[in-house]
C-alpha cells in the first residue's frame, strides 16, 4: 500500500497502464507527425500521386498516395515511412523509402 493513494488502489492497474499507453502512443504519433511537416516538402510525391511500389517478389503495383509521412502503430519502433499507398488491387501499403528502388512515378491512370 505504501506510496499509493486510495483512488489509486481502487482502480484497475492494468486498466491505468493501458490508457495511459494509448495516451502516450497519441502524443507520440503527434509528436512524429509535426516533426515531419517541414520535411513533406522534401518528398518526389503528394497525395494523390499515381506510383508504382516494388513487392518485391510479387514485382512492381500500381497505386494512388494517400498519406504522407504515415506511422504504422503496429510497428515495433512507431516508425515514420514517407508514403502510405493504395494499391489497385486494393491493399493499403507503406513504402519505407523515398528512392527509385522502392517507389517510383507511374504513368497509369486509375482503375475504375
């Protein structure tokens, strides 16, 4: 008992941890994104861009870009990538790179 209040004790200590983790995720994502507004400018791409994104074994798909400098919360280390995608066939990807090797500009239009 000692060092806790009596609020304390009658909460739910995993229940605490975890909103104050989704809390701490929120300001952390925040964080990530305002720290990287004055680097879009820096990027080939916008949104909207029509692209073509290696898969490496499965070759090169064509999508739209819909985000910039997307972080994958499911990710181990809450990584800023500089591209969210949607391909095509359907699948929302991230490209980790901004380099020809991993996305480059694509000349097709939309499939309707």
């Amino acid at each position: 008992r000692k060092g806790f209040s009596k609020g304390q004790l009658k909460k739910n200590p995993c229940e605490r941890k975890c909103k104050e983790c989704v809390e701490e995720m929120e300001a952390e994502e925040q964080r990530c994104r305002s720290g990287y507004d004055d680097r879009q400018d820096s990027l080939r791409f916008g949104v909207g861009d029509r692209v073509e994104c290696n898969m490496g074994e499965d070759g090169w798909r064509t999508g739209t870009i819909i985000r910039l400098w997307y972080v994958e919360r499911r990710s181990v280390y809450d990584e800023a990538h500089p591209y969210q995608v949607h391909l095509d066939v359907g699948a929302k990807i991230y490209a980790t790179e901004d380099r020809d090797r991993c996305i480059r500009q694509s000349n097709e239009p939309p499939q309707e």
